[in-house]
C-alpha cells in the first residue's frame, strides 16, 4: 500500500500543495485536474525527486523519504 500522509510543498513564488491519499495494492488510481494543480508535482514527490516540507510518503508502512529515486519503492 502507497500512503502519503498530509505531504506538504510549494514552489518558490508558486502555490503550496497538500496531498493526503491511500493506495491499497491492485487499485488503479488516476489523477486529473487542471495545469498548475499538483499532479506531477505529487508524482515527483512519490518518485523521491522532490522533498516535502511536511508530511510522510509510506510504502507498505515504511516510509520512503530521503531514500535516492531509485530505491524509493524497491527498497
């Protein structure tokens, strides 16, 4: 299961996003929503591309933050 518990960033100058969801494993989840509203910025948050200015990012109840992109999830 994916978890991002009350995940918090803004861009310098831009607007702060706060995301909060829960991904149970074999869902399909799809994110919609206008330019400028947080999908990829979400997304490069999960990835480890991105760090939170508040918040957690758990992957089966482990969190993730501060590992490399590439150990995110495989870890």
């Amino acid at each position: 299961m994916l978890a991002v518990e009350g995940v918090r960033f803004a861009w310098p100058g831009g607007p702060a996003f706060e995301f909060t969801l829960a991904i149970g494993r074999g869902e399909i989840v799809t994110l919609s929503g206008p330019s400028g509203s947080g999908k990829s910025t979400l997304v490069d948050l999960i990835c480890g591309f991105l760090d939170p200015s508040a918040g957690d990012i758990l992957w089966e109840g482990r969190s993730i933050l501060g590992l490399a992109p590439a150990r995110s999830i495989s870890a």
